[in-house]
C-alpha cells in the first residue's frame, strides 16, 4: 500500500504566509487609514491580534481531528444537518471572496497595465489558471505555493526597505490619530486580511507533526503580519494619511518612487507588479480551492477536479456584478468582515462543543 504523502511543519508555515499576504497590499495602507486615520499603524496590530486568536482557534479545533479536514469533522460535533448548513456558509463565504479577488485583479491590470483590454479578458484569464492549478490534490497544492512563496514575500520586503529611506517620523504622529478610529470597520479591516488562514483546517491532515501545527501557523502569520504592518508605517511614513487617501494604489506608488544607484535604476513598478500578479495568484488559488473542496465534501464527491471546472462560469459571473471600483471595495470589505467574523465564530463554536461532548483528542503525531 503507497505511503500517503505529508508536509512538514515549515513547508505548512509557508503556505498560510503565502495565502494570507494577498492582493490587498497595493490599497490595504489607504483602507486602513480611511478607517484609523494616522492612528492605522496601532489598528494594523489590533486587528492582527484579532487574526492571530482566530488561527489559534483554527488550529486547536483542527488538531482534535488531525486526520480530518474541518468539513468532515463538522459532522462529528454537531450532527450532520446542522453541519451542511454550516459548511454551505463556509462555501458561500469563500465563493464570494474569490469571485471579488478575481474582479480585483482585473481592475488593477485594466487600471496599471492593459488599459486598452477589456477587463472581462483579464478575469477569464487569471481564473481558468487557478481552475487549471486547482485540480491537484492537497500535497501539490503545497508544493505550488512551496515554489511561489520567495516571489510572493521578497519583492514587497525589498520595497518597504528600499522605501524606508524617504519616511518623515511627524508623519506618523500622533500615533492615537486625529480622530477616534472608526470602531469595528477599522478593526476588521486588517483582521479580514487573514481571512485565508482558514486554509489550516485542510492542511492539518497531510502535515506529518500535528501537534507542532501551532507553531507553524505562528510563524506563518507572523511573517505576513509584520510585512502588512511595514507596508502601513513606510507608506503613511512617506505620504502622510491625507496624501495616501487620494492615492488609489499607495503601494504601487511607493514602488514607483524607488531609484537604485542615484537614479540609474527607476521605474521599478514594472518588476513589482509581476510580482504583484505571481502574488495575487497564489491567494485566489488558496481560496479557489478551499470553494471547490468544500462543494465537493457537500455532495460527497471523491474528486473535486469536476467542481474545479464547474465554478468557473459561477465565478465570472458574480465577479462582474460590481459597477465600478467604489462598489467593488464596499462589497470586498463587507464580504471580507462578515467572513471573518462567521468562520471565527464557527470554529470557534466547534472547538467549545467538542470540548464539552469530549469528541476528538490528541493529535496523532
């Protein structure tokens, strides 16, 4: 009998870190201070210690059932039908979301890169890639983000660095903001970056130490933290809140900005938006394949390839219900908060009941 393929506890670290660093980053410093003002900085760790609760929760419920992913397990604490119902949410939450990723993604090449290209063209693109790239098993899935990863951290790590040069300390004071942050909008909007981390409810099975997965997801989130967190400080440090609330892209600004070797070197934005896309993919992938896993585990298919193929039409077309960019971000960051907010409770409520009905146990491993 073959030996099923596992991940190690590093190569698990990385794929959280490589799914939750997103495509947000290009307009994350400029949501962040519509909502905080210059107090952003203090509300990016806030809402990232909101994050980091939520994988721990993630992964305490997941290291019960270490043999199972989430949408099995379910079914075991809290019954069958309420289970489906649940996981149909799950479903929902991250079809939503990946439908909205793929309608960034086209708004950004239409808007920086192909302005002539119709922005239809451009989601059809990115989305039968991830389709295509989706139809592998969990163990490549992991491989995949394996080989991305250092095109998905080192570009942006590069930039802040390179950016930090041209920060103006008073530009971040006062550090508490004008104005009282704007309550839970600002609080969820850094935590909703993470809202990927849920990709460890699938992980735990094929990862050969279980009972090492927290610290593999403390890493993971604690490397894609600290680069959000730079990312606002060098940003809001540069340009000020009220100049990076007219900048559509900030990030992509800052890129811009960067000269190497007194000016030889300029316009290093070509460069840092292929990496941006290599960036981009790696998120919708994680989150195209949690939305075919879960249809899939519902009506108890062996094979998810067949949903992989089936969501493609679904997706494009809830991608292009936004009119414009305005509507697009409204609708991104309601998803995103209400999201974060039902898989935190959800898990979280699995992890309480499990605990009370004594279901589940120690790690295998």
């Amino acid at each position: 009998m073959q030996k099923t393929q596992k991940i190690s506890t590093t190569q698990l670290a990385i794929v959280i870190s490589s799914t939750i660093f997103g495509p947000y980053v290009l307009s994350f410093p400029k949501i962040i201070a519509e909502a905080a003002d210059n107090a952003a900085p203090l509300m990016t760790i806030a809402g990232t210690c909101c994050a980091i609760f939520s994988l721990f929760v993630y992964t305490r419920i997941s290291q019960r059932f270490s043999d199972q992913t989430l949408f099995s397990y379910s079914q075991i604490v809290i019954g069958k039908l309420p289970a489906l119902l649940a996981n149909l949410l799950v479903f929902a939450c991250f079809f939503i979301t990946s439908a909205m990723l793929f309608r960034q993604f086209g708004e950004v090449l239409s808007t920086v890169v192909f302005r002539r290209t119709p922005i239809e063209i451009s989601i059809l693109m990115i989305l039968v890639l991830v389709a295509l790239s989706c139809r592998r098993d969990t163990v490549k899935f992991t491989y995949v983000h394996l080989f991305y990863w250092p095109f998905v951290i080192l570009p942006f790590l590069f930039v802040i660095m390179m950016s930090m040069k041209s920060v103006h300390l008073l530009n971040w004071l006062p550090l508490l903001g004008n104005d009282t942050p704007n309550g839970l909008p600002a609080l969820l909007s850094p935590a909703s970056l993470y809202l990927g981390s849920f990709i460890i409810t699938i992980m735990l099975p094929i990862t050969e130490k279980p009972r090492h997965a927290m610290k593999a997801a403390m890493l993971g989130i604690t490397v894609s933290a600290c680069l959000y967190l730079l990312l606002v400080l060098s940003t809001i440090g540069i340009y000020g809140v009220q100049e990076t609330l007219h900048l559509l892209y900030p990030t992509l600004e800052m890129a811009r900005s960067i000269a190497i070797g007194g000016d030889v070197i300029e316009r290093l934005d070509a460069i840092f938006i292929i990496m941006w896309v290599i960036n981009v993919y790696t998120s919708m992938f994680s989150t195209y394949f949690l939305t075919s896993l879960s249809l899939s585990h519902m009506f108890q298919l062996q094979d998810h390839r067949l949903v992989t193929t089936l969501l493609i039409p679904l997706l494009f077309a809830v991608s292009l219900l936004p009119q414009d960019q305005l509507q697009l971000y409204k609708f991104s960051r309601i998803a995103d908060g209400t999201g974060y907010l039902f898989l935190t409770g959800y898990a979280l409520l699995l992890w309480i009941v499990a605990v009370i009905r004594r279901k589940g146990g120690q790690p295998h491993e």
